[in-house]
C-alpha cells in the first residue's frame, strides 16, 4: 500500500516547517518579544506597543521611496515602560540578523519601533510589522552607514545588554 501526498501539501508543510517560529509569533498576537530580567520574556501585541505613548515623524530612506510617516513608540519609552535601563540592547530580526545598540545613542537619535508606514500597519512583507527606524532628514550625519545599520527591520526580539 502507498499512500500519495499531494506535492502543494508538502511545500505547504515545508513552508509551516521552516516558518514555524513566525507562526507561532502571529497566531499568538505577539509580534515582538522583550526579554526581561531572570530569563523571563514579554510577549508584545500591536496593541501592547499602542498602549505606549505614540511618537511619528517622516522621512525618506533608503529602502523606501519618497518621504513616509513612520509612527510607533520610541524605544527610549519602551524600556522606561519596562523600567529598563541598559547600556544597549541586542535587536534581532525575523531572520536572525542581530545588531547591538547603544542605548544612549540611538535613543538620542529618535530611535522608533514603528509599526506603521503612512498610517498603515506594516506587514512582514513590508518590512514589519516593527521596523526600527530614524529621522534620516533631520540631520545630514543620520544619513551614515552606522544609522543606516541599525535601522533593523523585522525586528523580532530586543534582549537588553547590561553595562560590562
């Protein structure tokens, strides 16, 4: 006896398989998690980073065209909200790229967890749904390679550093 598995089944398991943790992160409302202290996680929602005190403001980069409202919460209210003070923070996308920031600096830049690109919420696709972000034209300087670089998107975790 054999048995026939239709081949869309298979790349479709194949798909659930290898997207497993990007799932598990959508069906539970969570979309980006904030590790705490002890090993303990926050599991955060849209509607938990809502919940923040909202910052926007527009600007033009490199991956997008033209100039857009970026809106979110800053990631300085962020880790007040959590009363989180570290020297940086470990930012982690959906795909493992991981960047260490400075908390002091990127906070004083206007780091922001946006979630929305023109009022509409960013989807995986679009580089979401939390997109570290910064006023690029608001100083010549933000246009470096060093901002450019910690403008993570997809970001999925933020695991906060303590100071060595």
């Amino acid at each position: 006896m054999s048995i026939t598995i239709p081949r869309l089944n298979i790349v479709a398991l194949a798909v659930a398989l290898s997207f497993g943790s990007i799932a598990n992160a959508v069906s539970d409302d969570s979309i980006l998690t904030l590790a705490l202290a002890g090993g303990a996680n926050a599991e955060l929602s849209l509607a938990d980073l809502d919940a923040l005190p909202q910052s926007q403001f527009s600007t033009s980069t490199i991956w997008t065209k033209g100039t857009v409202l970026f809106q979110g919460v800053l990631l300085g209210d962020l880790l007040a909200a959590y009363d989180l003070n570290p020297a940086s923070v470990e930012a982690i996308a959906l795909n493992d790229y991981a960047i260490t920031l400075p908390v002091a600096e990127v906070v004083a830049d206007g780091a922001l967890l946006a979630t929305r690109m023109d009022g509409v919420e960013m989807t995986i696709r679009e580089k979401g749904p939390v997109w570290i972000v910064f006023p690029f034209d608001s100083d010549p300087a933000m246009r470096s390679e060093v901002v450019y670089s910690r403008s993570i998107w997809q970001l999925a975790t933020i695991r906060p550093q303590p100071a060595e």
